[in-house]
C-alpha cells in the first residue's frame, strides 16, 4: 500500500479521537489510541488485496478490478482472507519461511513429473522445468515418502487398519434341472412272456412301489413255479428247497407272488409284475396281448425326490469351488422361491467351446417343484474357512504384474510395500504377505498420492527385487532408482 494512504489513515484516526476527546465523548485517559492506530495501520497494510472476487459469491475470480453487468465492483480479497492449505514450510516467500528452507539441507533433486530420474544438483528436464529440490527428512532410505498435512488434506487421503476378517463372495452361474441318474430304473422281463393286462398308469403317472403295472404269463415261470411247489409238497428242506426257491429268485418273481405260491399251493397262469420303486413314469412301452422278450424295457421310472442342477461355471472361479459348497437355487419358472442344496461333485472335464466347468449339485424336492429341464439360477456361496488378513479393495495398486498398497506410517509418511493377494470378495481382498494386522494402509486418494509425493521414484524395492546388483546411490539419494 502506498505510504500516502497509510498516513491519510493516520490522520483521519488522529482526527476522529482529538473531535472525540473535546466533545467529552470518551475519557481522556485511554491509553489504547496509540495502539489503536497501530492496529489500524497493520490492518490497511494487510489488507491489500490479491484478487478479486464476484460480489454474489459466484466461482468467479479476476486478478484486476472489475464490476459487474449492473455497476457493482467486485469484492476485494486480500492475502489474509484467502485459504490455504500447505504448510507455512511451503510457503515461497516470507522472511520465516525463507529461514526455514535455508536450515534445512538440499539431499538432491527429483523429476517435476514424477519420473524415476533424480540429480545431485539443480537441473530442468527436457521441457524446461526444474527439478524439485528434495530436503532432508522429507525421504528416508527406507523408501517412504513425507507429505506435507497441506497436500494430504488436498488429497482427501483416509487410511484403515489392516484387520482379519471372514472373506465371502458369491459366484453366479445359470444351470439345468436333471434327473438323478441313481433314481431311474426300468421294468423288464428275464424270460420270454406273454403280457395279458396293464394296470390303468400312463406316462407321467406317479405310482409307488409295489404297485401291480401288468400280468405276465410265462411257461419258463410257470415250469419254475411247479418245481418249487413240488419241493414244497414233498417235505424237502436245505438244499433241495433252497434251489428250487432260487430259481424263482432268478426269474426276478416278485416275493409277493412266491409267498401266495407257499400259501395256496396253487400254480397261477399270470403273475403281477409289480414297480421297484416310487415315482414317476417316464416310458411305457406294453400294451396288452403283446410278446415281451427278455431285457425290453416295459417301463420306465424316476424318483424327482432328490434331483440334480447341473451349473456351469467359469474357467477363472473354478478354483473356488469345491465339494460341500453350498448353493442356493432359484428357478427362473417359480419367481420368489429358492433351494438349498451343496455341490457334490465337479466334473473333471472342461467345455472347450464355452471354457466353462461343470458342477453337480444335489437337491431335495420333496414337493417335486423342480421339474427335469427347467431353467435355474444358481448362487454359489465362496469365501474363506475363517477370518484372515484383509484389507479393502480400494487400498490395492495393482500394475497388472505386481501388487502393492501404500502403509500409513503417521507423521505424514507413507510407505510402498509390496504385497500377495489371495480372494476377493465383499469389498475385501485376503493379504497373504506384505502387511502385518493393525497396520494402517491408504484407502481412498492412493493414486493422487502416488502422483503428488514422486512414489514411483520411491518403489525402489520392486526394481531391485529382480536385480543381483545393486544400484549405486546418487549424492546421498534415498534410492530412487528406475
């Protein structure tokens, strides 16, 4: 400010307090006008404005005076009002600041736009721009780096501490309904008969086991059945009676017909054929009056009680799934329902069209909701046995070929360390080296730290992790190697 102006406001102040004092407004002996006028002085000095600013208190800023469309000027900000958030340490002027920097020493200089290129002594890079001079305690030998509390409030940077939790995610995959091939069977003959009847089932019918389907007539069955019969009448026992009784058995005569043959002693022309097992018919294939030979397939018959999903899931989650996985199941026929069931067996083969996996899944559908062929989609329930190491998905810097996360040391200072991951899931990652529990690591803002503080300069370990010879240090560098 001009030295005009500073005393013109003198004046006036001196003006004012000597119309004051003959007025009998104040008592004469105040001993805080001289003050008062230093303070006014000090005030109108720092006062100088440094830009200006839109009187509505829009985003709008000039370096000059300026009015606005209808004839209001702009508002005046001077240094002492404007916001900053580096440290009086960074400041570029001022008497303190200056006497900062020159106490502290120079260690050397690194690349303006972060490149892994340092100098002993002042330098400008090919564009033209100086290296920025690096000082002592701002970069240790041990790779960390020290940001300013201005620059970490800049970055909105937030740090967590490493903890062990469970770590759980889902996989989703689309399957198919199946029968469960050890619930089928067939009804067939051993010998060759004649069918005289058919019970009134067709296909799709449930029937239950036991249930008479048909009756047979067969001279190789009914030859059979005299013989037997006969040992019976006559009193035989052990071995005569028991070979006769077997070669009904071999016929696959149903036991109730054997015990109405002990009963009655009587020889039926046509015995019932009965169904081995609950559940549905899937094939009929007699009719009556027709010839059946030995092995054709009368009937055929599944129980829906236990069923089969058959998923297909892909190459990169194969890993994660293993037998005793459960699954939840929820049909895309019957919205709102689901099924609970664990994975009983994963296929050994892949598609090689698809690079899926399949897996078997096991089912109880007592209600027979779950019908062969119907569309599902499955939820496959992944995750780690117990709690383990973990740290959020977003404290993670992954190059594609080296992983690392950025360790909250306090004071400022953060360290790049190297790290091996494990699974993934909920927002978590599973750290199996690198980071110990309760240390903190970087969360949010690591990549505008890695760009403010030079940190690919400072990951000195992951290049002479592949390296026998060291690098030789640059004039006391901290190791900021390529």
């Amino acid at each position: 400010m001009k030295p005009a102006v500073v005393m013109g406001a003198v004046i006036a102040i001196f003006a004012a307090v000597g119309a004051a004092l003959l007025a009998g407004a104040i008592p004469r002996a105040k001993p805080f006008v001289a003050a008062s006028v230093v303070a006014a002085a000090g005030a109108a000095e720092s006062g100088t404005p440094i830009y200006y600013q839109d009187p509505d208190g829009k985003p709008f800023y000039s370096l000059t005076p300026k009015k606005t469309s209808d004839g209001r000027v702009w508002r005046a900000v001077p240094s002492s009002a404007d916001v900053s958030f580096d440290d009086a340490e960074e400041e570029p002027s001022g008497a303190k600041g200056a006497d900062a920097t020159a106490d502290r020493k120079i260690k050397y200089y690194r690349n303006p736009m972060g490149l892994p290129d340092t100098s002993p002594v002042p330098k400008k890079d090919s564009m033209g721009m100086d290296y920025i001079p690096v000082y002592e305690g701002e970069d240790t030998d041990d790779g960390s780096v020290k940001l300013s509390p201005g620059k970490i409030q800049r970055s909105g940077a937030k740090s967590e501490p490493v903890s062990r939790r469970p770590v759980t995610s889902v996989i989703r995959a689309p399957g198919t309904v199946k029968e469960d091939e050890r619930r089928v069977s067939v009804v067939a003959l051993r010998f060759e008969g004649f069918v005289e009847s058919v019970a009134n089932v067709t296909t799709g019918d449930h029937v239950h086991k036991g249930q008479p389907l048909l009756n047979v007539y067969s001279s190789a069955l009914s030859s059979a059945a005299a013989e037997y019969l006969s040992a019976v009448n006559a009193g035989a026992t052990g071995q005569a009676l028991k070979g006769a009784r077997r070669r009904l058995e071999n016929l696959a005569a149903p036991e109730p017909s054997i015990k109405e043959l002990e009963r009655t002693k009587e020889i039926s022309l046509s015995i019932p054929w009965l169904a081995p097992q609950d559940g549905e018919i899937l094939e009929r294939n007699v009719v009556p009056g027709m010839r059946a030979g030995p092995g054709d397939v009368l009937f055929r018959i599944a129980d829906h009680r236990l069923v089969w999903v058959l998923i297909d899931v892909a190459e990169r989650d194969l890993v994660q799934v293993a037998v005793g996985t459960k699954v939840t199941i929820r049909p895309r026929a019957l919205a709102g329902q689901s099924f609970g069931g664990t994975v009983a067996l994963v296929y050994p083969h892949l598609n090689s069209t698809t690079r899926t996996a399949r897996i078997r899944v096991e089912v109880p559908n007592p209600d027979e909701l779950l019908r062969p062929e119907m569309y599902v989609d499955a939820e496959i329930e992944t995750g780690t046995p117990g709690p383990v190491l973990v740290v959020p998905e977003s404290a993670v810097l992954d190059s594609g070929s080296r992983q690392a996360v950025l360790v909250d040391k306090g004071d400022g200072r953060f360290e790049p360390r190297e790290v091996k991951l494990g699974r993934r899931g909920g927002g978590l990652i599973e750290v199996t080296q690198g980071v110990s529990e309760g240390e903190s690591v970087v969360t949010s803002a690591n990549f505008l730290i890695d760009a403010e503080s030079n940190l690919k300069a400072a990951l000195k370990g992951f290049a002479e992790a592949t390296s026998e010879k060291p690098a030789e240090p640059v004039a006391g560098t901290t190791g900021a190697r390529p």
